[in-house]
C-alpha cells in the first residue's frame, strides 16, 4: 500500500468516525458518508489518492468550521 492510499484510507476513517454526542450526528453523518462514495469514486476513477484524501478532509474541515460558527 502507498503512501497516498494509506492517507485516503484514514481520511475515510476519519469522515465515518463521529462522536455520537455531536450536534446533528445523523444528518453530518449522512453527508459525510456522501463525501466518502464521491471521494472514493474519484479516486478510481481519476486515480489521483491524494488529491482525494485532501479533498475528504478539505470538506470535514469546513463542516467543523460551519458547526463552530454555529454555536455562536
């Protein structure tokens, strides 16, 4: 396994991986798993791992930003 593969792998770990005590936990889950499929498809398709991984992890953190902003 490269490098790259093991960074889309913990992304996609990291996207599923929400504690049940947040706000929304189902809806963000739903959407977040939505962002896996995308990711996942792009990944074979275009073959480009890391720009994927960066992609996942580029959306969760503008979901953590919004849930902060939120809490305002």
């Amino acid at each position: 396994m490269t490098g790259d593969e093991r960074e889309l792998l913990q992304a996609v770990l990291e996207a599923l991986t929400l504690p049940y005590s947040v706000d929304g936990y189902q809806r963000r889950l739903v959407n977040r798993a939505g962002w896996v499929c995308t990711t996942l498809k792009g990944a074979l398709e275009e073959g480009d791992v890391a720009w994927h991984a960066d992609y996942l992890r580029r959306k969760m953190r503008d979901e953590e930003a919004a849930a902060k902003g939120g809490e305002r």
